[in-house]
C-alpha cells in the first residue's frame, strides 16, 4: 500500500525554488511518498478489498448473538459477558423482530460469526453458530466457540 502524490502547491508555501537552465527562479514539483498514507486511506483500502468482510482478528465485532425469543435473551446476555470476559468483540440483537428478519441483519453486517440461542442451546449451554467464512452452521459449547474465535484471532 504505496502512495506517490505530486505536490504543485508545497514547493511555493515553503518558498523552494531552483534556478532553471537560463537562470529564472521556479518553483520544483514535490513528489511525496508514503508507505502507507493516512489511516483513513488505509481503511478504505480494506473495506472496499474486502468487500466489508473483515477477518476475525479485524473484524469490529467478531460474533452476533441472537435469542430465538424473548425468553432466551437472559442466557444469550449472561454468554455475551463470559464472551466479553474472553475479550471477544460481540453484539446481542435482541430487538422485537422477527428472527429472520434480525438473522438478515446480521448477515448484513458481515460479522465473522453469528449465533442463535433457542430453547435446545440454552439447556445446553450451547450456540447454533454460522460461520461466514465457510458458510458452515454447527452447534457447539461456549468454551468450543471462545477457543474458535481466539484460533481465529489471535492477537
């Protein structure tokens, strides 16, 4: 990620000049190089590469945790602290929506991982989870999916 930029301006606020083969002063053009230019430049480099689907160790957040109703949020919020605590960056959407409409969402958000929390996963103290890399669902404990995310991300 190299940017080379042509400055007309630098030269004339600085005051450089040279002195030109029939002896006029003028003003040089400023060639600038940068190894990876601006944050903001850098950024949008990797959103618009990756399409918005960062890696896991890049991602903002890496997993979304849906209840499959209201009565599952209690365990999918007490699963977002032990996922907090694991230092993993994640997100309940607990919203009165439908659950498709909320599993859109966060296929919308580009999420490295997303989860669902139904009656069959809060007995067992588990998650149906959508891996968006490889498109793969599986169901798995918390401790299986802290050990999947920090494999992924292991900063």
């Amino acid at each position: 990620m190299f940017t080379v930029q042509i400055d007309f301006i630098s030269a004339e606020r600085f005051g450089i000049s040279y002195a030109d083969s029939d002896g006029s002063r003028r003003a040089p053009v400023v060639v600038h190089r940068s190894s990876i230019g601006c944050f903001e430049r850098t950024m949008a480099f990797l959103i618009e590469h990756l399409e918005g689907r960062f890696p896991c160790w890049l991602a903002p957040v890496q997993i979304v945790l849906l209840p499959g109703a209201e009565q599952h949020l209690s365990t999918v919020e007490s699963l977002c602290a032990k996922l907090l605590d694991a230092e993993i960056r994640v997100e309940v959407d607990g919203r009165n929506e439908t659950l498709s409409r909320r599993i859109r969402e966060a296929r919308l958000l580009r999420a490295p991982f997303w989860g669902v929390v139904g009656e069959k996963e809060s007995q067992a103290n588990s998650i149906s989870l959508h891996d968006a890399e490889n498109g793969k669902r599986f169901t798995l404990s918390v401790e299986a999916l802290i050990d999947l995310v920090k494999a992924r991300a292991p900063l």
